[in-house]
C-alpha cells in the first residue's frame, strides 16, 4: 500500500500498518451501507432499513426485564429486526471508535479550537 500523505519518501512501517488497518475498518464498515431496492426489507415501525444477508438464527440470553420491555415496545413480530438494527449500530460505533483510535494514534488528538468550532457549529449535540 502507499503512504500516507506526511510520511516521508517512500513510505513508513507505520504509515503502512496505519493504512492496512484503516482499509480493514472502512471495509467492514462499508457492509454497512444502503441496501440495494431489491434487497430492502421493511424494519417494524423505526422506519430503518437493513438488509445483512441471510438471516440465521441464533441463541442470545439477556435479561427477562429486558426482553419484556423490548416485546411492550416493538411486539413479538418485530423483536429480532429490533436486536439486529441495535446490534448493527453497535458494531457500527464499534468500528468508528477502532477508526478514532487509529487516527489519534496516528495523527493525534483533535486540537481544542476544532472542537469548539465543532461545538459551536452544532450547539444542539452533545
């Protein structure tokens, strides 16, 4: 792979283990993406969309508070699309914090003034 735009002449093992881990994430993350039309599949009353692939079933245990107030909110019918849209955006903050932690490792924190500027474009976030 090539290196990164402030590596020196010819490259670094770093910039190229940055690289490499970095396509990794956006990869896994790109699996994420819109479905195609053909692929879509009505998500309960949330509105969201996803379609993973195939569907397998599996076993999970959580706690019975938690699986009944799930069931009062979405129904029986739409329990496992529930799970699925919670788990995916898990794992999707998953990989955006391995990709944080790769760009501050890499190129260090984001400078205070940034954040502020980003605070005040946005005041309604936090």
């Amino acid at each position: 792979m090539s290196a990164l735009p402030n590596d020196p002449p010819g490259g670094s093992e770093r910039g190229r283990d940055f690289t490499e881990r970095l396509a990794l994430l956006l990869s896994q993350y790109r699996e994420f993406g819109e479905p195609e039309p053909d692929d879509a599949v009505a998500a309960g009353s949330s509105g969201n969309v996803r379609s993973l692939g195939r569907a397998r079933k599996v076993s999970v245990s959580m706690p019975e508070e938690l699986t009944a107030a799930v069931q009062r909110r979405v129904g029986r019918g739409a329990f496992s699309q529930y799970v699925t849209d919670a788990v995916s955006r898990q794992l999707e903050l998953d990989l955006l914090a391995e990709l944080s932690g790769l760009l501050d490792a890499e190129h260090g924190p984001v400078p205070e003034e940034f954040l502020a500027e980003a605070r005040a474009a946005w005041p309604d976030v936090e």
